[in-house]
C-alpha cells in the first residue's frame, strides 16, 4: 500500500497564518468605513479671491458653523489671481479625499469660453456639492443723470447711440457681462471701461465719468442711502431685501434677463460619494442658520443650496448661457 509522507502540524505557523488572515479581514472590512469617520483631521478650502471679496465674505459667513458640523477646523486658503483660475488649478490637482474644497463662482463658467487656454476643466476635473448663495448686481447711475428709471435710460441711451460709458471690474468680468447682456437685450450701445475693480469704478460713476455700473448691491448700499448715486434696477429674477424699492431689470419691459453672481462647493473629481454627501449635509445646515440667512439679505445675496446632481445641471447651463454672451460681446483672453 501506498504511503504518504506525513508533515506534523506545526502550532506556531498555524496560529501566524490565522493572525495573517485576520488582520487581512479587518483591513477589508475597514475600508468601507474609511469615509465614515471623515473628517479626520483639518478641511481645507480655497477661495480664488483676496480676503474681502464676495466668495471670501460668503464661506466666512459659515466657516465656523461648517466646522462645528463637521467636527474640524476649516481652514480658508485665499488663492487670488488669473480671474480665478489659479485657485481653481490648485484646487483641480488636489487629491480627491475631502480635505481640499473649492469655492466655485459665475467666473468659473465664464473661464472656458474668456480663456484661449485652461488648465482645468470645471466638469471633468471637479465634483458638484452645493450652491450656497448668489448676489445680484444692481445698476446706477449718477443722480443728474435724467433718468429715473430702465425705460429712461434705454431711451436716454437710443437718442446716444456709442456715447455713454459704463464700468466694469474687468474684461469678462461677471458685471462686463451682464451690462452687454442688458445691451443686447435693449438694443442699445455703449462703450466700455475696464477697471481694476469697484473701488476703482464706484467713484467714476459718482463724478460722471462714466455714466452707468452694474455692481454688487453691498459696496453700492451707502451711496445709494447718501443719495451720490440713483438705483435704477437689480439683476436678479426677484427684488432683493436690501433694495426692496428697486424693481428688476425684468420687471422693468426685459422678461427673463437675469445675470448674477452665484457661488457653490465644488470637490476635485472622485471625491468618495460618502464624503460629497456628507459635506452636502454639512453645508446644507449651516447656510439654513437665520444669522447666515440674516447675514446674506443684508448683503444683497439670497442663501441658496442644491443636491450635488442640481448644482451640475445648474453648472451647465451657466456655462451655456455665458458662453453665448461672451461671443457676442467678443472678449477673449489670451
């Protein structure tokens, strides 16, 4: 009969292999639970303006509610520069774990069809979280102007075809575009004139040296009360709390012109689906606070939030609807 050799059972690899073979379980069973106890350290999120600006104003409002929620520090990274697009390059090559956010903007959606060249795309290389405001414009003018109303100054404008000037943070600026929006939409000409930003152009538009701007309501708020510049419509679909008195640029004969400054969360793209939602939730509850709400109608701004599949299509179709403005106004960046 045959024999086969006998191996006697050694005891110490037998209880190795176990050990082996355990902590291969644990590690499989630990990494759907990965997610679950983020964050696990600081979250940071870059903003694409100096301290001051309007994203910058807006996260702030929320950053210490947002790391209360989330049970961390949220760090704000002010990364100015490139129209906003140096923020948003670094935020794109970030690691797609949860610890870098990106503080997304109309200038974003405008980038694509301003810039010859990016380094990024805002579709391909970032995943959607939440809308979480938006912050209309408001036009003025000087009060000597003879003009009271959008009517008015359509008119006034008609009788001066090319003569009047109006003001802007820039070429491609959100308030750029949405004045050539208007003027397409009046039928009327005007010519333009860059500035470095408001600061620069508010006090053109109180001397007279230009006749028109469209801006944020905030920095245009105390003037308006002092009675150095005269309101005469809002950009947003609906009257905004601070200006209650200023009808809309649709109400006033433009039926569905509507050109604001919104702002979102965005995460570099494979961001886990846990996290997205987790930050979504997060986000969700802090901007919902009545002192942020407060805070945003003071401002000008309506507090806004979205599902991550409603902010994408609402990324879309930004990007559709600059992108025909920017064409027909013919600005372009190199």
């Amino acid at each position: 009969m045959r024999q086969f050799p006998y191996r006697q059972f050694n005891p110490s690899l037998g209880f190795e292999l176990l050990g082996r073979a355990a902590i291969a379980l644990l590690l499989l069973l630990a990494l759907p639970a990965a997610s679950q106890v983020y964050p696990a350290k600081p979250v940071r999120i870059i903003v694409a303006q100096v301290p001051g600006g309007a994203s910058d104003l807006l996260i702030r409002s929320i950053a210490q509610k947002l790391a209360d929620s989330l049970g961390q520090q949220l760090i704000i990274d002010n990364r100015p520069g490139a129209g906003g697009n140096i923020g948003a390059e670094i935020a794109a090559r970030a690691a797609p774990d949860g610890y870098i956010l990106f503080m997304v903007s109309a200038p974003h959606v405008i980038a694509p069809s301003l810039y010859r060249k990016l380094s990024y795309d805002l579709a391909r290389d970032f995943a959607p979280v939440t809308l979480i405001g938006s912050e209309p414009l408001c036009a003025v003018v000087h009060p000597s102007l003879p003009v009271k109303s959008v009517r008015d100054f359509v008119a006034f404008l008609k009788q001066r075809p090319g003569q009047a000037s109006y003001g802007s943070t820039g070429n491609g600026a959100v308030n750029h575009l949405a004045t050539e929006l208007f003027k397409s939409r009046a039928g009327v000409d005007m010519v333009h004139v860059p500035y470095k930003g408001s600061a620069f152009a508010i006090p053109d538009v109180i001397s007279g040296r230009i006749q028109v701007l469209f801006a944020n309501v905030s920095p245009l708020q105390p003037h308006i009360r002092s009675g150095r510049l005269r309101p005469l419509a809002v950009t947003s679909s609906r009257r905004v709390r601070a200006l209650p008195d200023v009808p809309t640029i649709a109400e006033s004969g433009y039926p569905g012109y509507e050109a604001v400054n919104w702002f979102g969360i965005v995460v570099p793209a494979r961001t886990p689906e846990d996290i997205v939602r987790k930050l979504n939730a997060a986000i969700k509850q802090s901007v919902a606070l009545p002192d942020v709400r407060e805070y945003y109608e003071n401002r000008g701004a309506d507090s806004m939030t979205s599902t991550p599949e409603e902010m994408r299509a609402f990324l879309q179709r930004e990007t559709d609807k600059w992108a025909a403005v920017v064409r027909a106004s013919g600005a372009r960046i190199d």
